[in-house]
C-alpha cells in the first residue's frame, strides 16, 4: 500500500522555471559543483522523530496530524507500518540517509527487557528495508528525556538508579545503530542541565555525564562500531540550563573530560539562535577547533524564544551555511539531517514533501551560491588584505615563541601611532548579495 500517493514514484528534478510544488528546482543529485556531486555535500537525511512521529501537538490543543500509519491498534504493528511509509518517503523524496531516537521506531515495553526486544525487532526490519531501498543511517541516537522517569534528567540525574537506566538504553541503541551499519550517533542532552541550582550538583552532574560517555566510548570500541560520536549543543529547552549549551560550552567539556578524540558536534541552526548565536558563528568554533561533524538543519523563528524546528527555507542561511562546509572540504561521517517538522496546520502528508523539497531546493541554492562567492575570490582577498600585517616579520615575531612585551614597546617607540583601517562591513554585505 501506498502511504504517499500523491508522489507516484519519486520526485524528480525540473529544473528553476517548473512550477510544480513536487519538483526539485535546484536539487539534482549529481551535478558536480565545487568538485563534487551535489548530494555528497549534503547527504541529506530525514529526522524520523519529526516526519513520521510529529503529530502536530501543543500546549494548546490536540494532534492534527492523522497518520495512516499509525492506524493500527497493535504498537509493534504500528511501528511496521510506520517503517514502511519511512521507507517509502525516502526513496521517493530521494535521499541517502535517514536518523532516529530508539523510542521513534519502536515502542517502550512494560519492562526494559520487552523494550529492548520490541527495539531488537524494529531493527531487524528496519535492516531489510535498508538493503531492499539502499538508504543509509546517518546516526541513530536514545531517547532519554521523554519518559518520566528522566524528569531531573539521564545521566546528569541525581539518582544512579536512573543514571542506570539511561546507559543501558544507550548500550541498546548503540546495538541498533551498529546493526543497522550507522555512520554516526548523537548525544543530545535531552534533560541534562537543571531547572534551578538550589537543588542542583553542577559540578558533580556534569562528570556524571562525562562517564556516560566514556562508557559509551568503552562499549563502541567493544562491539567494534566504527560509527563517529557526536555531541550536540543546546542552551535551553526542556531544562533552563543545558550543560551542553553552545559549541564553547561542549568544546570545554570535551576538553575537560579528555573526550576530544572521541566526540564530534552536531550543530543544530534553531539551537544556535536559541544560544544568541548566529548559525556561523557556531559552524566557525566547531570547524576551526576541527569539532565540525554533522548538522541538523532547521530554522527558528526571529520572534519566537523556543526551538520551533521550521524547514530551512532562508537562501541566505543556507549560503552561509555552504561556505564553512566547501572550507571545510564537506562532511566525512556526517550529513544535514532535516531537525525540522512540518507547522501545526501542515498536516497533509504532502506538506511533508513539500517541506523537504523547499529545504533541498534551499540547500542546492546556498551551494551554487557559495562556491561562486568562494571562487570570485573578492571575499577572501579584503580578508587576506585585513590581516595582512600579520604576514610581516614583526607580526610574524609575535606569532612566534620568544617575542616580548619590551619587544612590543621597542616595535610602538619605533612606529608611533597605527593607521586605522575601515572594517568595510557595508561593502561585504553588499559583495554577498551580488550573488544571491
Ligand atoms: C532537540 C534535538 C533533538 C536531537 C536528537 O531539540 O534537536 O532532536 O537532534 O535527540
Ligand atoms: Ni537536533
Ligand atoms: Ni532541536
């Protein structure tokens, strides 16, 4: 059966001046731009939580979102069925990879053991559909925020009970996605943080979390999973205080806790706006401390203080985006993985191509875009020329081991007064949208 029938066998490419809503526009998959296929920058894949679990839900009212998939009364049934209308969406929207939460696929048990069984089971189908339809796993991941018994958080919480637990659920789907050949894993600290400090060990969580971690690096190498690790920041929501909150804060925990080596990060572009930070600037940290694994694409909104997670639709975010990825050479293990959910009232499952095939479009855009800025060459060269002095011999002193400060004074006595520069911000503003 056909879960989808409003694309009959998968969405094609045709080009800028189609006016078909299931047409890709600027998307197709193999056209070479700055040296490589379009879809080997991107490896694009679709967020299970959003596009098949998102039911629409708020604080102020019920689903809207009726799913064909999710009619059937049995939850293991529904969780097949539910695999399969996945299945079906990623072949015909055409992408390579796919992610998930280990409660996304298959349903708690009653006990943890019947969990692990049901999540066992998914797996194994979700294998066959793997290899039926050639999609890959991008990462998978745990849920360890939903439940309640994760209110004061996973590892982070004060009792080892629950600290238990979580580490168990990461074991298991740290199996799933080793099963299912994943090319990475994410931790996102759903509830490690806190609501108020009067209650709360800061220090004492935070090495809580590193050793969940560290187990989970132990537990990799044991089962042999080759699959990259990846941390991803976020300020707030749900907790007031994410121990994880920006690319800083997870760069000093890594580094704090001697996981370096074995972490990457996953930048979210909501989570960044969330942190007071643009998207870039996130990108930047993480790629020039070379901490720059994955991305989850998505978008805020500029009057709204919480993680909305809106298809990225921005040309402009999506350029700037593209040029930190060509700097950085592309993703090795990573992709951009569609965080994003369809709005409340988007509850057509055609909303769902919609919204993808606006952000691949978006995407292929910011690409073309990027690679002319970068080879035009102007761009870079008035950066060059601003820290040119740099490459001088008394910069290069400086750089060096051994100058001093008496050094500096000699060099101002001799010099006298530096010549200000204009930062030309206006004129780079305008450089960029020459090409947009
Ligand atoms: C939530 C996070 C989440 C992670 C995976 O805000 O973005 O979706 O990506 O747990
Ligand atoms: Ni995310
Ligand atoms: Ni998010």
């Amino acid at each position: 059966m056909a879960y989808f029938p409003e694309v009959a066998d998968r969405v094609q490419y045709e080009g800028p001046s189609s006016r078909n809503p299931l047409a890709f526009k600027h998307y197709e998959a193999d056209r070479v731009v700055a040296g490589k296929a379009m879809k080997d920058w991107f490896r694009f894949a679709v967020a299970y939580w959003h596009t098949f679990k998102g039911t629409g839900q708020d604080p102020f009212g019920a689903p809207t979102m009726v799913r064909e998939w999710e009619a059937a009364e049995d939850p293991l049934v529904r969780a097949h069925h539910t695999m399969d209308a996945a299945f079906e969406f990623f072949t015909k929207l055409g992408v390579e990879y796919w992610c998930f939460h280990d409660r996304d696929i298959a349903p708690e048990g009653t006990t943890f053991a019947e969990s692990a069984h049901n999540l066992a089971t998914i797996v194994a189908y979700a294998k066959e559909k793997q290899a039926e339809t050639g999609v890959k796993l991008l990462w998978g991941t745990a849920n360890l925020f939903s439940n309640p018994r994760y209110q004061a958080g996973a590892a982070t919480n004060p009792d080892p009970h629950v600290y238990a637990y979580a580490a168990a659920q990461v074991k298991h789907a740290l199996d799933a996605t080793h099963a299912l050949g994943g090319e990475g894993y994410t931790f996102w600290g759903g509830r490690e943080g806190y609501d108020t400090l009067l209650n709360t060990k800061m220090q004492q969580e935070r090495e809580q979390f590193a050793r969940l971690l560290h187990q989970a690096v132990a537990y990799k190498k044991e089962i042999g999973f080759e699959g990259q690790f990846y941390i991803e920041p976020k300020p707030k929501e749900p907790t007031k205080h994410q121990y994880d909150s920006d690319v800083a804060a997870c760069l000093n925990f890594l580094r704090e806790f001697d996981l370096m080596d074995h972490l990457k990060l996953n930048i979210e572009t909501n989570h960044a706006t969330l942190a007071g930070h643009t998207m870039v600037h996130e990108l930047r940290s993480a790629r020039e401390a070379g901490a720059l694994g994955s991305i989850d694409a998505n978008a805020g909104d500029e009057l709204l203080g919480w993680d909305t997670d809106q298809f990225p639709t921005s040309i402009y975010l999506t350029s700037e985006i593209m040029i930190e990825l060509i700097r950085m050479g592309g993703f090795t293990t990573g992709g951009l993985n569609f965080d994003a959910k369809v709005r409340r009232q988007s509850h057509d499952t055609a909303d769902l191509f919609f919204a993808h095939i606006g952000g691949m479009d978006a995407f292929a855009r910011g690409l073309i875009i990027a690679d002319r800025i970068l080879t035009d060459g102007r761009l870079d060269a008035e950066v060059d020329e601003r820290y040119a002095g740099w490459q001088g011999e008394f910069g290069q002193s400086v750089l060096s081991d051994g100058s001093s400060l008496a050094d500096a004074e000699a060099y101002v006595l001799t010099h006298g007064e530096p010549t200000r520069r204009s930062g030309r911000q206006e004129k780079l503003e305008s450089l960029i949208n020459e090409f947009l």
